[in-house]
C-alpha cells in the first residue's frame, strides 16, 4: 500500500514529510539483494492513493536517526537494519527519515520518508521495528530483503 510523497521544490524545509528528486540511472534489474520497503499498512480510501505516494518495492538508500546517518549497502542487510533500529529505540530515539530510490524508465526517482520507529508484531520471537508516517498513523511500512530486480518488478 502506497505512502504520500510531494515533489521537491527549490525552497524545501525540514518539515516536509516526503520530498523526491530525480536522478541518472543505474543498472537496472540486477540480481544484487537490497533493502526494500513493504508497506505493511495505509488508507482504505483508494482515492487517497496517488503514483507518488511510497510504495513496495522502493529500494532504500539511507536511513538518518538522530545524528547516525546509515547508508546503502546495509551490513547484512534487512538483520543488520532491524538491529540498528532496535538500538535506536533502545536510546529513545524514535525520529527516521528514510530515502528511498524507485527505479524509473527514464532516470530513477529518489523519496525520503520522515517516520517514527515504533515496535512491530512479533515474528518467531524477535521484535521487528517498523516506521509509522509522521503525520499519519494509518500509513506504516517495514523492510525486506529483494533482489533489484524483484523490486523492479513490483514496481
């Protein structure tokens, strides 16, 4: 289920929730495994969704907690993020901003979610971390594991 994202404009701030910028392509449809979103929870209103709204299947870039910026590739991947988040959380530290890249025809697209980490449901004994949208509760998502070309795929 899809998230809400705005368009950058020249004078950005802070506050915005989401902001996308376009990029030169990469490879696109490798096998390489990356960090991807799954969006776990959004708007039953089908009209609120739009083609710039945040979807599975983006593929994460970075992640900015407090002043710890963590950058693609992520060390073992969607285990390695869980961890990170779970220290974060630990230390009360529950602001996120994360951008994502969604590969396009033409150029790739890049998007940055502001989020609040919060505790997930329990799979097989362990806590998974998920991010809940600032301005909306409705809107959650979490990470998996894909390859690229899955996530082109998806998308």
């Amino acid at each position: 289920m899809p998230m809400d994202l705005s368009r950058l404009s020249s004078s950005s701030s802070d506050s915005s929730r989401f902001s996308a910028v376009s990029s030169s392509p990469s490879s696109k449809g490798s096998a390489a495994v990356v960090l991807s979103i799954e969006c776990l929870k959004g708007s039953s209103k089908a009209d609120e969704w739009t083609g710039d709204m945040l979807q599975t299947g983006d593929i994460v870039e970075e992640l900015r907690i407090g002043n710890m910026i963590v950058k693609s590739p992520f060390r073992n991947g969607k285990s390695g993020v869980q961890k990170v988040l779970h220290s974060s959380y630990k230390q009360k530290e529950t602001s996120i901003r994360v951008r994502v890249r969604r590969v396009g025809a033409e150029e790739d697209e890049f998007a940055e979610l502001q989020a609040c980490l919060v505790p997930g449901d329990q799979l097989v004994g362990r806590k998974q971390y998920v991010l809940r949208a600032i301005d909306d509760p409705n809107y959650a998502v979490g990470f998996v594991d894909r390859t690229e070309r899955d996530c082109l795929n998806l998308q």
